[in-house]
C-alpha cells in the first residue's frame, strides 16, 4: 500500500524472487496506479510499468518546515556570497525564534510582527531588525516559489533613522597618522592614506588589491572584486602614488600586492588600542571610507561623480552623504533676500 515519505508518496510491492521496489511518486494516486500496474504486471510475468523517480536531492528537499527552508536558501541563495556570514545568521535567528519545526504555511503577517518586536525588545537597530526580517522574506519567497505557500504574506518593515557618519577631519587625521607613525607602524599609516585618498573597503578592496591593479605610473587603482560585484577604477593622489611606488620597489618580489600580508586580527588589536590612547572610540577603517566620500560632497563635487567614485549603485546611498552639507542651502538663499522689503 502507498505511504507518504516527506512530500513524496511510496509504492510498495514484492516481486517473484521476493525482492522489494519501492519507487516514489508526487501523489497518492499515481503510487497507488503503479503499484496495481506492477502487482499485475509481475502476476502475469510481464515487465514491470516504468517508474520516473525523483532525484535523490529532490526527494530529501522538503520546505515545508522552516528548518530544512532555511538550510536550503544558506545552500543555494546565500553560500558563496560575500555576506554569506551575515546572511546566514540572520536566517539562523530567524529559524531561533520560530523554531526549525514551524510548518512555513503557519507563518502569518501578525507572526512575522511579533518576531520583529521580540528583535527590538533586546535592543537591537531598526536597520539590524530590518536585516532580519529580510532574511525571512528571502525563505518565504523561495517558498512561494517551490509551491510551499500561494502568496507571501504582508511584511511590515522597520523605520530606519537616517545614517549618520562619523567621518575624521584634518585635526583628527594628522593625530590618527602621527600615532601609527610615533608607534612605529608605518605601513599601517599608509594603509590610511590610501583609504582617505581613494575612499577602498579597508579589507576586501585596499587590502585584497594585487600589484596588477595600479595602472601605469601608479595614477589609478582599479578594484576588482567590490561589494556589488562591479570593478572601478579611481585615480590615486600624489602621496598615494608615492607610497605605491615606494612599497612596490620593496615589497614587489615577495608580496602579492602592497597591503595584502595584512590579517584582520592584528588589524583589530592595532585599532583597538589606537581608539583608547587616542580616545578615538568610534574611528574604525570603515571610517575612512566615509572620510573620503565626505571630503568629496564637501568640495561640490557632483553626486554622480562622486557615486561612481564610491561605487555605490544606487544613488540613494550617495545622497545619505548630502545630509553633512547643510551649505548648500545657502546658494539658494539670495532668491529670498532678492524679494527683502528694504
């Protein structure tokens, strides 16, 4: 008789010589079809009616449970990403609250409230809540895709407080590279120059860029593998080329390019000790980045050039910056002086 296994259902029928097939099937009704197919088939001594089974990886895929959607999604969707960490352990969280168990279908608007209130009741950010539930609207959406669930239900996301950047000014960047100077790390100070200068992501841009990457006379830097997966191409200042060209004379035989025997860990301890000496608490390499594309909105440059610059791809991100540029309002206000009463 048919049985049910996961999402599939199992023939079952003993031949002649008393061995057992088992083929599966998507309905009931076509195992029950095939199994009185084969009982009549093997009673008549006939070969046996042909059976399309599934594919081992499909029959073990069953996303009606919240668990095995998850594991599914961090395999296919989110594995090889560059935020696969992050991705993942918001989907993780999400399966946490709910419970690997929950049946996907069960997931209603009103549930997916509560797990957003739960998230902000233990303190964390409306854009970290947001992440969250993204993760989640990526399971359901898959979901929805493999027949689980009709529709996605309505997701309410969070209000997030507009960005504000911490960035470093002149005063700031002369003590920050004075003190990796007096303490005698001295590439860590060039590192710094080179993401004030170029505006890089400290680790997967600055640090991960090969000698190949500098073009002629080490005017340009091109980064290859960026967080939207789009290369540019910036143009290096003068003190940035000098370093380039100083650190390729002497590193270029032994070293892949000019920062990439950088580790993370000595990175996070060099910058930890640097914020308590230097009471710096909130100045991360990250912060250089802001740096940079600062200065640029600051000089009056142009929010497309200094978009491309960055490498944003939605301008969006690129205006978050206008926010630290309250003068530019003045170049409007002579169109009310103009209409003064005198």
């Amino acid at each position: 008789m048919a049985r049910q296994r996961g999402n599939l259902w199992q023939a079952d029928v003993r031949q002649g010589d008393g061995t057992r097939l088992r083929p599966t099937f998507k309905t009931e009704s076509e195992a029950a079809h095939w199994e009185a197919e084969a009982r009549e088939a093997i009673r008549q001594g006939k070969p046996l009616p042909p059976s399309v089974r599934p594919s081992r990886r499909t029959s073990e895929r069953n996303l009606h449970l919240l668990g095995p959607l998850f594991d599914f999604v961090a395999r296919t969707e989110w594995a090889g990403k560059r935020a696969e960490i992050t991705l993942t352990a918001n989907g993780r969280h999400v399966c946490e609250f709910f419970g690997r168990n929950k049946p996907v279908a069960d997931i209603t608007a009103a549930d997916i409230a509560e797990m957003k209130l739960h998230f902000a009741e233990t303190g964390l950010a409306p854009a970290t809540v947001n992440r969250k539930t993204a993760a989640l609207s990526k399971m359901l959406s898959i979901a929805k895709d493999d027949g689980v669930i009709d529709a996605m239900p309505r997701i309410r996301w969070a209000m997030e407080e507009k960005t504000r950047f911490r960035y470093i000014d002149e005063r700031e960047e002369r003590a920050l590279l004075a003190y990796w100077e007096a303490n005698g790390m001295h590439s860590m100070r060039e590192l710094c120059i080179l993401l004030l200068d170029t505006g890089a992501r400290c680790f997967t841009e600055m640090i991960a860029a090969r000698w190949d990457a500098f073009g002629p006379g080490f005017k340009t830097v091109t980064f290859w593998h960026t967080k939207t997966n789009r290369p540019r191409t910036v143009p290096l200042t003068k003190r940035s080329q000098a370093i380039i060209a100083r650190l390729h004379q002497l590193k270029a035989h032994r070293t892949q390019g000019p920062f990439t025997g950088f580790k993370k860990s000595t990175m996070r301890n060099a910058w930890a000790t640097m914020r308590a000496v230097m009471q710096m608490q909130d100045v991360t390499p990250h912060t250089l980045r802001h740096t940079c594309i600062t200065r640029l909105v600051l000089g009056g440059v142009d929010i497309k050039r200094v978009m491309e610059w960055a490498g944003h791809t939605n301008v969006s991100t690129t205006m978050r910056y206008l926010q630290i540029r309250p003068s530019a309002l003045l170049d409007v206000l002579h169109v009310l002086e103009s209409g003064e009463a005198t």
